[in-house]
C-alpha cells in the first residue's frame, strides 16, 4: 500500500528541493562574483571552478524538480554579497555560501526519495570540502549550527 495523504505532508523531499535549488542560485552568484573581485589569481580561479560545481549542482537540482513536478524556484536578480573585498573577507563569504548549501543538503537528506536522499548526502560531503578550501573549519556535522 502506498502512503497515506498525511505521509506526503511530512516528506521533506519537494521543499528540500526547492529551497537546496535556491541555495545553488545564490552560491552562483555568489562565486560569480567573488571571481570578479578577488585581488588574487588563485582566488579568481578557484571561484571560477566553484561556480562551475554549483552550476552543475543547480542544473542537477533542477532537472530533479522538473521530474517530480516541484516548481523549481527561479534565481533572484541579486543576494546579498560582502561589503569588504579583502582576503579574509571573500574567504568568509565563500564559506557562508557553503555553510547554506550544506544545511539545505542536510535538509534534502531527509527526503523520502531515495535519489534525493542520496544526492544531498554527496552534496553535503561537497560543499562540507569546499567550505574546508576556502578556510571553513569542520564542524561536528556540517549543515548544524554550533549552538543547535
């Protein structure tokens, strides 16, 4: 027997979706711009790869929206972006785009879906190193805040 109505009200799986999608958009628009304001080529160029990764991820998060019939949240025209330029301060910022994805990841682990359980449990494991690339510490279990 299939789930009962009330079942699918407590699957966390389509607004998992949706809301890991918007997490993608920002963490784009994000690296986009860090890619344009760091001072440093390594910067310029780990971002550039970093939006490229989260590309990949939205595109993923999408395709998975669409095959479920969740209406995929559509990118914003902007988000919020640091005020301060320097290294320690782009350096943060990144890791605050992964600290998001990662929570919203976590999230998406809950899903009754298999495949989306399964993809936000490698999702997580990604953005929990990247966030250690940009100078993220690891935390107890990435996508927790320290005080929850």
């Amino acid at each position: 027997m299939s789930g009962s109505p009330a079942g699918e009200e407590t699957d966390a799986g389509p607004a998992a979706l949706a809301e890991a999608l918007r997490t993608e958009h920002a963490a784009v628009h994000g690296y986009e711009f860090i890619g344009g304001v760091a001072e440093d080529q390594g910067r310029r160029d780990r971002a550039g790869s970093t939006a490229h990764e989260h590309k990949t991820l939205r595109d993923a998060l999408q395709n998975a929206a669409l095959e479920r019939d969740v209406q995929p949240p559509p990118a914003q025209a902007s988000y919020p972006i640091t005020e301060d330029y320097g290294d320690d301060a782009i350096d943060a910022y990144a890791v605050s785009l992964e600290h998001a994805a990662a929570r919203a990841y976590l999230w998406l682990t809950a899903a009754r879906d298999t495949d989306l359980r399964v993809m936000g449990a490698r999702a997580l494991q990604e953005t929990t190193v990247r966030s250690l690339e940009w100078g993220g510490a690891l935390d107890a279990l990435p996508g927790f805040d320290e005080a929850g």
